[in-house]
C-alpha cells in the first residue's frame, strides 16, 4: 500500500510580513486611542503635535467693524449677529454678510437657543424673535423687559418690571401667539424658563421684603394658564431661608436646574422632589448651569510652583464628571449648550462638554469679548471680529 505524500504549502513570508504589519498598525491605533481617552497629558500632546488644532489667526475670516460705533454681537447656531444703527446684520462662518433685519432696539439683550435668538430693548419694550435668518415675530410690550429666554422649539418667556407689581412673566408661542401673563404683587421675578416640551413654564422669585431673604420656584402648567390662570401652580418649591436664588434652567426630561448662591439642585418638576447636586465652596471662580445637561464650574490651583486651572463639567443626572486642565488663570469663561470658550488673556481654549480640547487659539492683540454659538465663535477685536468654526 503505498502513501501518498501531500506537497507541503511554503509560507509566503512577504504576505505574513504584511499581515504582522497591520495587527501592529491596528494595535497601535488602538492601544493610542485608548490612552488618548484616558491620559489627559498624553491627550495634549497629541492635540497640540499631531492634530493640530492650533488656530492660525491670519487664516481666519474675519468681520471689519469700526471701532468709532456703537456694535452689539451675539452668535448664535452657526451665525454671528451684529446690531448697529438699529439693523441687524447676520453673518456665516466665511465672513459673508447673508441677511440685513430691520431692529428698533438701542441697548439690546439677547438670549438664544438652537435656531431661535430673542432680542429686546433692555428695560424697554420692544421684543424680537429670530428664527434663522429672519424675523419671525416683534411685539411692543407695556412695561420695561428685565429677562428674557427661549427654548429650543421658540418659546419665548419675559419677564417684566415698572408696573403695578413687582413683575409680570408673559409666555409667548414660537408664532408670537401670547399664551398668558402671570401677575407676580410681592416677589421680584429674576429668572423663568419654559421646558423643552412646552408644557411647563417655571419662575424664579425672591422675596426681599422681610428680614430674612426667601427664595422660592414656582412650576405653571401652561395649558391650565390659558383657561385657569388661577389654578395653574402645580408646585411652588421654596428654598433655605437667607439662600438666594440666581438662576434656573431647563434640561433633559424637565429637570429644572436651580442655581443658588450657596447649593445647586435638580428639581423634578411633576414632584417637586430635590436633589442637591452640589455645594458652592468659595474657591469656584466661575459657575455655569447654562450647559446641556451639565453643570460647569472652574477653580485654580496655585502655588509657588504651579498655577493650574481646572474645568469641571459635571453632570448631575449621571454625577459623572469631566475635567479639562492646563497651566494659567482664566480670565473669563463664555459657553453655550455643547461648547465652552476659556480665555486666559494670550489664547482661547474651546472645549466640547467631554472636557476634550477642540481647537486653542493664540491671541495676537488684546481680546475684546468673544461670542459663542452651537457651531461658531466670534473674537472681537477693536476693529474686526475673527471667525472660528467649531
């Protein structure tokens, strides 16, 4: 019986040297990006020497404006707005002028959120919404407006003063439809803001009358409002006595962020139900509820031997937090729903909400202000504004 001998196969070694090849490459890739997650230093090294997101300023676009005027600037989605002489000019990410609106406003306040900016005239009473490009609604208020707010779907709440009460809240719809007027006699409204899903519009009021300062939160339904004003309270949430309230805001899943000067809480609007988020210890610098579904808040580090700056973003529905670091002080700290901007007086650091550098911009003069929208930033200069898309 013979046997029958099989040819043996020869290894190609120039494919297996390839192969060998690509496992490393894509172990590498790998094992970087982790590290890349993890290791904040190993993270700026690669930002700074591989990705390069340092921003070259002379190739920038940029907006010429005269520093003998008057300018007032908001950037808000992907524009940046200029209100001069009474016009509103609106501008993309290449410096291009797209929309020229018609504004009766001298001394403007602004407040935005995704497409949808508001304007009014700062204890005035005319008030613009901007849906875009254009003006989608204006109205002629009785009264001087103090605050105002938008949500994401162009629900406007502002809140009035120089009446017969202390303030009066007015809600209006994304066509300017005004839903109700909440009459507010004893307390000073200082804050109000309408949820996302347009059901519940909450106000801020502090009462200063007494000797003891009390700080209360007061959630309307909006549809009861329009039929029984009334009766359309479905919670009041008062605070500590002597702790003061400075600010509340909308996130995710109707969660109303409280602002105090010595707590932040997390309110659940259908039961009134806290969660003390956070202390306010006195060495923060700056304190922002403004983030989506974060809550920022900075501190330094200083010694003789280092000077650290740390970025806290921290999100109190999960408590997970990120944290952005580098060698400086902050000057002073601007942000929007997804984007922060830190400007330390020599460079511009813009951060997303993972605590991840997006782009850092070195300053070649003294910086003015800086405006930030979704996707834009603007650096003001004395006569001409740099555009950064991020």
């Amino acid at each position: 019986m013979s046997v029958i001998d099989f040819p043996k196969k020869k290894l190609n070694k120039k494919k297996f040297a390839i192969f060998i090849t690509v496992c490393i490459i894509i172990f590498l890739i790998l094992l970087s990006s982790i590290i890349y997650c993890f290791s904040s230093s190993f993270r700026k090294f690669i930002d700074i020497y591989i990705f390069r997101k340092e921003i070259d300023s002379d190739k920038l676009p940029s907006i010429e404006i005269s520093s003998s005027e008057d300018h007032f600037f908001h950037a808000y989605d992907k524009y940046i707005a200029i209100l001069n002489k009474k016009t509103l000019y609106t501008y993309n990410s290449s410096g291009e002028k797209i929309s020229e609106n018609d504004i009766n406003i001298s001394s403007p306040i602004f407040a935005n959120k995704n497409k949808f900016l508001v304007i009014a005239e700062n204890n005035g009473s005319n008030l613009y919404l901007i849906s875009g490009t254009n003006v989608a609604w204006q109205n002629n208020l009785e009264g001087k407006i103090s605050k105002i707010s938008v949500n994401k779907n162009g629900y406007v709440s502002v809140i009035i003063s120089g009446t017969s009460y202390k303030s009066i809240v007015i809600s209006f719809d994304a066509k300017g439809n005004e839903l109700f007027k909440t009459y507010i006699s004893s307390n000073l409204a200082i804050s109000a803001d309408i949820s996302n899903d347009n059901k519940y519009l909450s106000i801020a009021e502090v009462d200063y009358s007494g000797s003891i300062i009390r700080s209360m939160v007061k959630n309307i339904s909006i549809e009861k409002a329009k039929t029984d004003p009334t009766n359309s309270v479905v919670y009041t949430y008062n605070f500590n006595e002597n702790e003061l309230l400075t600010n509340i805001k909308y996130q995710d899943k109707n969660n109303l962020v409280c602002l105090t000067t010595e707590n932040i809480y997390l309110l659940n609007i259908s039961d009134a139900i806290d969660n003390k988020v956070m202390n306010i210890e006195n060495n923060y610098e700056f304190i922002d509820i403004n983030l989506k579904n974060n809550i920022l808040y900075t501190y330094n580090n200083y010694s003789h031997f280092s000077n650290i700056s740390y970025i806290n973003i921290l999100n109190p529905h999960s408590s997970s937090k990120s944290i952005y670091e580098f060698k400086g002080s902050i000057k002073s700290i601007y942000s929007n729903e997804h984007k922060i901007a830190i400007n330390t007086g020599a460079e511009i650091h813009f951060i997303g909400l993972n605590g991840w550098l997006i782009k850092k911009y070195d300053s070649y003069n003294e910086i003015n202000n800086i405006i930030l929208g979704d996707s834009i930033a603007g650096i003001i200069y004395k006569d001409e504004i740099k555009i950064v898309e991020i």
